[in-house]
C-alpha cells in the first residue's frame, strides 16, 4: 500500500510538471498573437525611407466601409501630412505618434463609430503601430422634428408638407457627420425656396448614446414670417439709361418671394450679353413694415466694343479660325450688334446678328443677315439669308418664336453649272427644357421644334412646309454613370422645288457617328444631296471615373431619303472619352459606321482669345 500511493504520488509531480510547462507555452503563445483573432493589418502609410504607420482593424465595419474609412485616415491623419516634410525629427515624431489615437477617435466619429478603442502598440522611432477596434455604426433610433412659425398657416400648407417631408434621416438610418449636417440643411431647403428666406433652425441636437450606439434627434425650426417682393433697384449703369433694363424685370412687386425668380431675374439681365456679372440680392435682413424684401441688382458692365479671334477643329467641318467684332451700344439705343468672318475648311461664312433688348411686352426681336458656303460631299452650296425673329417667354423654361426670311442660293452638284434656288417662308418654333443643371445637365430634357413654310408662289421656286423636331434626354443611371438620350425627325411637304438649305442630311458628331459630316441622304451619282425626311436617334452611357474625365460607349442610328418609302436607316456604334475642361466640354469618340465597315475619329474642341 505504500509503495502504490508513493508511485501515484511520482506519476502525479510528473502530470502536474508537464501541466504548467504547457501551460506557460500556451500564454506565451497568445502573447506573441496579436490582441484579437479578428484582427488584421489594415493597411500601412510610407512616404520615405524613415517613417511608416501601421493599422491593425477588428470589429463589424463592412469591406465598403472600411475602405471610406482608411481613404478617411490616409488623407486627413496630421501625422501623414507630417511624414512629406523631409524636416520631420524624432521628438516631432513622437509627440504626433502620441496624439495620433486621438485624432483616429475624432475622424471615425464624424462616420458613425463613436467610442473607437485605439491602441498604440509600437512606438519606435521611425515606425508606429495603432490597433483599432471599432464598435458597432451609430444609427438613429428616435427623430423629433418641429416646425414653428408663419409657415403653419393654412395658406403655405404645401411649403409646409415639402420641409416635413425632405427629412433624410429616418429611424434605423446611419448617422454620420455628412448626414447630419445634410439633414439640417435639407430641412430648411423647401422654406428658403420659397416664401420664408429667414428661416432658421433654433435648436438641433444629436444625442449618441455610447452603450448601445442609438442616436436621439431633436430639432426645431423657426420659419419665420412669409417674405414678398417689394421695389427693384439697379446698381453699377454707366452706359445705359435704367428705362432701356426695366422690361427686364418681371418681378412683380407683392409677389410671393421665391429664390427661382430670383435666378430668372439674374439669367435675363445676364442674357443681353452686356454685363460681365450680375448680382440679384433680396435685403430680407432688412423687411419693409409690410414683410417685403427691396431687390437690388448690382451689375458689371462689359466693354462697348471688342474684337475676339477664335481657333479651334471638328471632325465635321475641319479646321477653324473665327473673327469676332461685337457692339454692345449700337446707335446708342442699347441694340448688341453681334458679327463675325468664319473660315473652316468645309464650311466659310459672313454673319451679322443684331437683338433688340426685351420691350415692356416681353418681346425680343432681332434682325440676321447671313452669306454661307459649303462644301459637302460634292456639293457647294452659297447662301444668302435675311431674316427676322420676335422670341418671347423663358429660355430656361419655354420659349417661343415667330419670324420670317428671305433666301437666294445658288448649288452645285458634282461641278455641273449653278443652279439658283430662292424662298421666302414665315416660321414659328418653341424651345422646352427642363434641367437640373443649366451648364451641366445630368437629369432633364431638352425639346426644340420648329415649322418653316413657303407660302407665296411669286417669291419662292413653290410652296412647302418643312418641319423638324428634336429631343435631348438626360438621366443618372448611378451617382457616376449617366444615360443621354436623342432623336430627332423632320419632314418637307409640298410639290414645290425645295432649296438644298431646307433639305435634310445626316451623319456626323451631333447626328450619325461613324460616318463623315453630312454624307447620309440622297445619292446623286458621285455626290450626296438632301432628302425630304429625317430620323436620327442616339443612345449613351457616360461612367464618369472622376470629377473632370469619364468613358462613354453609344450607340447612333438614322438617315435622310427622298421618302418615307426609301428610308433605311444605318447604324454607328463605338467608345469615347468625356471632359470636363475648363473652357467647356470636349469629347472624342472612336465611331464604326456598320453600313461602311469603316473607323472614324470624331472630337469637337475649341478654344477663344
């Protein structure tokens, strides 16, 4: 018996023994891994051969948003800005490294990730190491949003349900920085539009509970009065008496204020081609006893006379120069006379524009006179044109024209002897658009049409209708990637000889690409000469790949014909390159016409001084 519990006594030193010697290399296994099984290296910074930081994640980011998070950490960590400077030292080193997790804390805090733990666990010189551990996004869980104020009434029930309804942060939404500061401005967006420029947020709170990362919204609005408009006043004439500007204005005083019509004011006075700059200011700090804001437009005066000369090249007509003469003050009755000599390679022409300023009807009138040649597809065409037009309406809305014109041409074809050609038509046309962005669309439409006919036997070789339409579609399909939509169709009625002006053609950078500039109609022997009708079409997708370039791939269709009966239309398809450049946009296209099997280069560009 004792020497069985001696033996059991040895085999149980021994056990316990080799119990703690594993036990010992377990810990200092464990110690040698890194804090968390989750965790990874996140991703390193390293300018230079001296300094470098490294980020070690864990927790519940998603792969997108630890992405936004790293480019986040990467651009706006002082001490990454810090590690360009080749004037960096050691303790400057250190007391950024120090002040690093702090920072680290402050921006992931503005995406949601409030009470970020940040580890520092190397601190060498020349290396620092940080181990995040992120807790779970804020999100809301509670919003109170009030609106006070004159806005209640009855009467601005539509403003009202308009501010109510452009909340964007709903319950269950991820707060961020960027959210929250939208949502305030979004909340007050529909007020200062319209009616209420003095509205105001009086209180806007986001409590973020640090346990459960809920977010308590409270927030309150002040609309405050509703704002009309009172008297206009223009500042900065120094040529042109107010009375000739005062149709301009179609501000009615008592009117609603609305920062539209304000817009419009500014793109009328702008329009008339002689101001540099124009200012639209409602003084709604300063109202009138009766809630009205004065309107003061404050302008630039361009120079009276200037002279441009401009160069530049298309795939359509070739390679251009263009001389330029404008008088701002013609006759001193404020008339823009606005002329000019272009010389391309296929097309040279003399115009002259002359646009009264709008009368106290609304009504712009303006006299052209035009000489052009051309030289398409072996066919020369010289044109004299005189013509007038009264437009009336909004050119960023609707627009409508009358006008009429008068024009001698004298064609050729294939080198045969002239052939002289003359009409007189009256025209009515209007212009629709709807865009969000004027310069820039990326969501809206554009539609033009217009109707020209010949009426008169006696002045014109007989009598027809030509009428022709156009639609242009914008739309994103995603934040970077937009859809452009054209189609255009046209049309010529009547037995009577039609001058090869008013005939249609196709092909070229706005209609068919892959094909050259007008070489899509009728084939008369070697040369290709205009059709009674038209049907063109476009398709495309822009992916933007930053701010100023983007790719595109289209898709184009269409032809002209003598008839209904003999169209048949081709197609074009290929990529391109888009840019945003800063005087205006540029594009090249590489185009395949399919009916031809053939490449073409298609690119417009130019640039004035």
């Amino acid at each position: 018996m004792l020497l069985g519990f001696t033996s059991s006594s040895r085999l149980l030193q021994v056990g316990i023994g080799y119990f703690f010697r594993h036990l010992l290399f377990t810990l200092a296994l464990f110690a040698s891994l890194p804090a968390s099984a989750e965790e990874q290296l996140w991703f390193e910074v390293q300018t230079n051969d001296r300094y470098k930081t490294r980020f070690f994640i864990s927790g519940s980011a998603l792969p997108e948003q630890q992405a936004t998070l790293r480019e986040l950490l990467q651009k706006h960590l002082t001490i990454h800005e810090a590690m360009s400077n080749p004037r960096l030292n050691a303790s400057e080193w250190q007391r950024l490294v120090k002040k690093t997790p702090q920072e680290i804390s402050d921006l992931l805090a503005t995406e949601g990730y409030f009470k970020t733990k940040t580890t520092l666990r190397k601190a060498g010189i020349g290396e620092a190491q940080f181990h995040l551990t992120l807790p779970p996004q804020a999100k809301v869980s509670q919003v109170n949003v009030s609106i006070t104020g004159e806005v209640q009434q009855a009467l601005h029930q539509a403003t009202l349900e308009a501010a109510q309804k452009s909340w964007p942060l709903p319950v269950n939404s991820v707060f961020t920085q960027a959210a929250w500061s939208k949502a305030k401005r979004d909340i007050l967006a529909p007020l200062l539009r319209d009616e209420f420029p003095n509205a105001r947020l009086t209180q806007s709170q986001a409590v973020v509970n640090p346990a459960s990362q809920a977010v308590i919204i409270q927030v309150n609005v002040d609309s405050g009065p509703a704002v009309k408009f009172g008297s206009v006043h223009i500042q900065g004439l120094q040529h042109y008496p107010e009375s000739l500007l005062r149709p301009l204005i179609t501000l009615k005083t008592g009117a609603p204020y609305r920062q539209e019509d304000l817009l419009t004011l500014q793109n009328s006075f702008m329009s008339t081609g002689k101001f540099r700059a124009v200012d639209v200011v409602a003084k709604t700090d300063q109202l009138n006893p009766d809630q009205s804001a004065d309107i003061v437009i404050t302008v630039n005066e361009l120079e009276q006379h200037s002279m441009r000369i401009g160069t530049g090249a298309s795939t359509n007509t070739g390679a251009r120069v263009v001389f330029n003469y404008t008088d701002r003050n013609l006759f001193d009755r404020g008339l823009l006379w606005d002329s000019s000599v272009r010389l391309e390679q296929r097309l040279q022409a003399v115009t002259s524009n002359i646009t009264f300023l709008t009368d106290d009807k609304g009504y712009r009138d303006s006299i052209q006179n035009n000489l052009i040649r051309t030289a398409v597809e072996g066919q020369v065409t010289t044109a004299i044109q005189n013509g007038v037009r009264r437009y009336w309406g909004q050119p960023t809305t609707i627009e409508q024209f009358v006008g009429a014109n008068l024009l001698y041409e004298f064609l050729t074809v294939d080198g045969e002897n002239s052939q002289f050609n003359k009409a007189a038509t009256v025209a009515y046309g209007f212009n629709m658009r709807r865009l969000n962005n004027a310069l820039a669309p990326t969501k809206g439409w554009i539609f033009n049409t217009q109707f020209q006919l010949a009426p008169l036997d006696k002045l014109s070789d007989g009598r027809f209708l030509q009428s022709q339409a156009r639609l242009q579609a914008f739309y994103p399909l995603t934040e970077s990637t937009q859809w452009l939509g054209r189609i255009e169709v046209g049309s010529i009625t009547g037995s009577g000889r039609v001058p090869a002006t008013y005939l249609f053609r196709a092909g070229g950078d706005q209609s068919v690409r892959g094909y050259a500039f007008q070489s899509l109609g009728v084939k008369e022997a070697d040369a290709v000469v205009g059709g009674r009708v038209l049907l063109t079409g476009s398709s495309e997708v822009v992916q933007w790949l930053t701010t100023s370039w983007g790719a595109a791939v289209f898709v184009d269709f269409g032809n002209a014909a003598r008839s209904w009966k003999e169209y048949e239309p081709v197609l074009g398809y290929g990529l391109g390159a888009r840019w945003r450049s800063p005087i205006g946009p540029v594009g090249v296209d590489i185009a395949r016409g399919q009916e031809t099997g053939e490449y073409r280069l298609h690119f417009n560009l130019g640039v004035n001084f």
